[in-house]
C-alpha cells in the first residue's frame, strides 16, 4: 500500500508540473503582424490613419506614437476620437472623452488580405483579444484593413474600435450605423462572457472567437439557402452547434447563450447578412484563429511538452504493471 501512495503522489506532482506547462503554450501562441510601416507613404493606399483616444495628454500622444511604431508622423494621416465620436457612431448618449485612452494606426490593404490586428500593449489591454477586435470590425464593414492597437495605461480596450470607425470616417469611408452599434455589442457581449470564463479549465479564448465566426456563417448560410432569416429557434440550435464544434459546450452557460442568442439576432437584422464581403473577411479570419490552434501544439511539440506527457503516462502505466510482478 505504501508503494501505490508513493505513485500517487509522484503522479500527482507531475501532473500539475505538466497542467501548469499546458496552461503557458495557449497564452504565447498568438499571431501578430509586421507592423505598419509609416517610413514611406503608400501611393496606392495613401498615409495610415493615426487615431488616438480623446483622453490622452500631449505627452501621452507623443508615447502611444512610439508604441504604435510611427517613425515619422508626417507621412501619418492624425485624428482624435471623442465621446461625440461615440454618440455618432454608436447612439450612445454618455460619450466621455477624458476616458477614451486607447488608441490604434489604420492602413488598408489589398483586396483579399482580410482584418489584420495586432495588440502592441497586451499588458496594457488585457481583456479584448486581436481576434475580438477583429471579429467585431468586420461586422461593423471593416474590411482588408491592418490595425495596430496601443494603450499607455491599462483599459479594458472597447474605445479603441471606436478609433477604427473614425479612421475609415476621416479617410471618406462611411460606415452603417447599425452595424457598427452591433459591432459594439457584440465586442461587449463576448468581452464579458471570456472574463466570466478566465479562470475555466473547459474555456479556451481562441476557440470561442472560432465558435463566433462559425455562428456568423452558419447563420449566412441558412439565410442564403432559406431566403429567410433564423427562427429564435435556429438562432440557438445554430450557437450550441458551433459551441460543441469547437469543445466549448460545458464551458458556457444556458444564460452565456442567452446573451448570444440576443446579440445575434439583431446581426442577423443588419446587412451584415447577406455581405459578400463579410463571407470573405470571416474566411480569412477563421484560417488566423485556427492557425493558432496548430501553432499551440507546434509549441508544444518543440518545448517537447509532448513527449514528456506521452512518457509520463508510459512511466505511470509501468508503475502500475509493477506493483503486481
């Protein structure tokens, strides 16, 4: 009996060496981008948008430039987003400016090239994903866009898609109203349910931004087949299938999908529907995400994480096998 406890403990302290191993790959397996390069100007596309948050003091403009990359701010087309901003473009009475801190750099892109963006200051903006920001940005229309998003203190990030819309506005880009209050929404709505979820072993970040891109096009596709929108009913059969799909169904509640079930009805209400241009930037974004996937287990294989889960279990099984020889 002495020797099974022993085992035990072994395996026990093994395991959580191996948990807290798996724990690290997922968080620094994330995509980013090459930055904008503001050396040059782009005679196709003209000068990226710099737009920074109303709040910001000269001093802190001058570092949210630094952080963004902006080597030289005359070739950088400069704006600011407002709370004004905010009640233009999402009907929100309680704009307030002194709190709008963080900020982004707009280029856009080749047709095809999809939403690209990159979290400079993740230490700073900590709870909205790339993946988020751009899930969102293209149901508000965004399309074939690089974004790089920096804040100098800690927010929760939501501003920053405000300082997106007012990019493509200042550059004579309208955006519809509607979609961007749902784009709002919807970057509100999963926001909230990955922070419910932080400390849930069954939740993974990255697969729920999967499930949420597989919702859209689940939900453009009946609608291309039917000629008809989804039932409530279909809206919610629709979400559980891409939950389970992506392993997330034990993870998120029945009230969690109550929240989606609401936030996608009403997407399902705007053009974002039936857009051409929303099926191809969802595409490109879903090879990004499940990129992640892979480069998770790349990760792990490389760390030889891998081989050493594999050789633990051998080591257990032989014990095992030991205690009856």
């Amino acid at each position: 009996m002495k020797q099974v406890k022993k085992i035990g403990l072994t395996a026990l302290a093994t395991m959580s060496l191996l948990g807290a191993s798996l724990l690290v790959v997922p968080q620094s397996a994330s995509a980013t981008t090459n930055g904008i390069d503001t050396t040059v100007v782009d005679e196709k596309w003209g000068k990226p948008t710099f737009i920074y948050g109303g709040g910001l003091s000269e001093s802190q403009i001058t570092e949210t430039e630094d952080l963004l990359g902006i080597e030289k701010p005359e070739n950088v087309a400069i704006g600011s987003v407002s709370g004004q901003d905010l009640i233009n473009y999402l009907g929100d009475g309680s704009g307030n400016t002194s709190s709008m801190i963080s900020s982004v750099l707009v280029q856009k892109q080749d047709a095809g090239e999809g939403v690209d963006v990159e979290i400079v200051t993740p230490k700073n903006i900590s709870q909205i994903t790339q993946d988020q920001y751009a899930n969102a940005a293209i149901t508000a229309g965004v399309n074939d866009v690089k974004i790089v998003v920096a804040s100098v203190s800690k927010v929760t990030g939501e501003s920053a898609l405000s300082g997106i819309y007012k990019a493509f506005d200042v550059n004579g880009e309208e955006l519809d109203q509607e979609r961007m209050e749902v784009a709002q929404d919807e970057l509100e709505t999963t926001n909230d349910i990955a922070q419910e979820n932080a400390d849930n072993e069954e939740f993974d970040t990255a697969k729920f931004d999967q499930a949420i891109i597989d919702i859209k096009q689940s939900l453009a596709e009946l609608k291309e087949q039917q000629g008809e929108l989804a039932t409530k009913e279909d809206v919610e059969r629709i979400i559980n299938e891409a939950l389970e799909k992506n392993n997330l169904q034990n993870a998120v509640t029945q009230d969690q999908i109550n929240q989606l079930m609401a936030l996608f009805e009403k997407y399902q209400q705007t053009s974002a529907i039936d857009s051409a241009e929303v099926k191809e930037q969802l595409k490109n974004l879903s090879n990004t995400v499940q990129d992640k996937f892979g480069d998770a287990l790349k990760q792990a294989e490389d760390s030889g994480l891998v081989d050493k889960v594999g050789n633990f279990f051998s080591q257990i099984w032989k014990a095992i096998v030991g205690l009856f020889n």
